[in-house]
C-alpha cells in the first residue's frame, strides 16, 4: 500500500495493551508492551508520509518546475548569445 494511502496513522490502546493504526489496521508489537516502538513506529511512518506521498509528491514536481525555469533561462542567454531566433 503506497504511504500516501495510508490515511491517519496513530497511536492506539486496547485495554492495556498499547499499539498504532492506519488503513491497513491495528498493530501491536511486542505483544501490546512496546510503547516506546510503538511512538518511534508512528512517527516515522509519518515522516515516510509526507516525504513519499502526496505531500512529497508536490514538492518534488515543484523543484522540478524551479529546475525546468532555470534551464529556460539558460536556454534563452544561449540562443541570445548564438542570435538565435525563438519560436
């Protein structure tokens, strides 16, 4: 499943038991004890989120917008400097 169809990934408790869930469910490792894991879990998934999906996907086509300009730009001073015309 890609992570930015994931939805909401967060912490959840079942009666003692301590563990985090997302689209695909509820998971619990460490048996529901490891709550320390269970936060380092949910925070990276997190961060995966925003750098793979839809959040990440816009900053990448973004930068590339930037570059694509940049290149126009030195595309144009070439062309001006071989007196080119543009069409």
């Amino acid at each position: 499943m890609p992570y930015g169809e994931l939805g909401h990934v967060g912490k959840s408790n079942c009666c003692c038991c301590v563990g985090f869930s997302s689209a695909f469910g509820p998971v619990t490792p460490g048996c529901g004890c490891e709550e320390a894991l269970v936060m380092e879990i949910v925070e990276d998934m997190k961060q995966r989120q925003q750098g793979r999906g839809d959040q990440g996907q816009i900053q990448r086509q973004e930068a590339m917008m930037e570059e694509i300009e940049t290149i126009n730009t030195k595309l144009d001073a070439i062309m001006d400097h071989l007196k080119m015309e543009r069409s």
